[in-house]
C-alpha cells in the first residue's frame, strides 16, 4: 500500500520559534491534509490542499501541496504553548486517506 | 453542531470477551470510517462505508473484526474474541466526501 514518511518524528524548541514539518512519498496523492491531535482527542483537521502547488494558510499556519504530488509540508510560524500536540499529514487518494506516523512538537517555555 | 460521537470513551475488558464500539456520524455526512491508533503502527483504516454500505473493509486484521452500519446514524466495531494485541485506540470518523474527514474523540481499549 502507499506509504508516507513524515519528519521529524519529534521537535524541541522554544516558545516563539517557527516549526517546520514536511512529509514525502513514493506515491502520488489527490489531496494533501494536514492533521493536529491532542492527547486524549482525535485528530483535528488544520489545512486541506487540493491543488499541485497550493500554497494555504490558516491563522500562523501554513501548507503547501508539493509541485509533484509526492510531498507537503507544514509551517508553524511564532509557536505558542497549545501549538504542542501531534502533527499528522495525510495524503489522499483512490483508496481513501494515508497517514504519516506524526511528528511530536514540544514547546518549551 | 455535534461532532462525531463515539462510546464508550473507554474501555477494559478480558481476553476471550465481545467488544462493541459505537459512533453516530456527523448528520449529512455520507462516509464513515473505523481506524485504529497503536504507538507502533500509527494511524491504520480499518473500513470505510459510503451511504452504509461496507466499501473497502481490506484494513480489517481478522474475522474477529466485524462492522456494521444499519443507519446513517449508526455504525458498531465488534470484536469476538478479544485480545491483547487489540488494544489500541478505535477513532471513528465521517466526511462529506472521501477526504476531510472528522474525526471522534476515540474509544481507549484495553484488553487483559
């Protein structure tokens, strides 16, 4: 089946810093969707891409749909506290959503 | 509006019991799906309905997993018999259309 590799597993920074998180595949995806859960929750849609090359944002967050099709990324810009959680892409296709394994962002103050 | 709601929120059971999950979908929303979060393999689809009828149930591990969805207000994850290795956290999630989807709050499973 498809797979996407997301990185980094895991982020440390500072309150203020800005964060970036990308993940790329082998295969070629529909629809790019950009996913945030918090313990004890489900996942959260952020941002969904629909278009090669789409460039989207949402508040201090930004995404973009890679020009291949085989990889997005995320931006976070001006971290604050509640901005910790767990980031999921998914990539979108025939066969529904793919997630990536997450990426654990850690904010310390 | 509500979201997906999901029961129970929890819950420990013994190897060899029935498990019955629970999820009403957000009202309109045409597809419904059953994934399974564990730390080693993430996020991983079990089913998926479309309109109540099981399309793609390929993610299902074993004929001990079964879903249902009767309604377009109702879908159930049994499992019979249950297992250790079954515990892990079942997300239901709807969506109007295949992608963007929401999801529930999640049931916790935890089977001795």
């Amino acid at each position: 089946g498809q797979q996407l590799n997301q990185s980094p597993q895991s982020m440390f920074i500072q309150e203020g810093e800005d964060v970036s998180m990308n993940c790329t595949s082998s295969s070629i995806f529909n629809t790019w969707l950009w996913y945030k859960q918090d313990p004890g929750e489900g996942p959260v849609l952020l941002i969904a891409l629909y278009k090669a090359g789409e460039l989207t944002s949402n508040g201090r967050l930004t995404a973009q749909f890679g020009i291949t099709r085989k990889d997005s990324f995320l931006n976070i810009s001006a971290s604050i506290p509640s901005d910790v959680g767990i980031y999921f892409c998914s990539g979108g296709g025939a066969d529904g959503l793919t997630f990536g394994k997450g990426t654990h962002l850690i904010i310390q103050p | 509006d509500a979201g997906v709601i999901q029961s129970p929120r929890h819950e420990v059971t013994e190897m060899g019991q029935e498990v019955t999950l629970r999820c009403k979908p957000i009202s309109g929303h045409d597809y419904l799906f059953w994934y399974r979060q564990t730390m080693m393999r993430g996020l991983e689809l079990l089913i998926y309905f479309n309109n109540n009828v099981p399309i793609d149930d390929s993610g299902m591990p074993e004929d001990r997993f079964s879903a249902k969805m009767p309604n377009a207000s109702f879908s159930t994850l049994k499992i019979q018999p249950s297992e250790p290795r079954d515990s892990a956290v079942y997300f239901c999630a709807s969506s109007p259309g295949v992608d963007e989807q929401f999801f529930g709050p999640g049931t916790r499973l935890t089977v001795l």
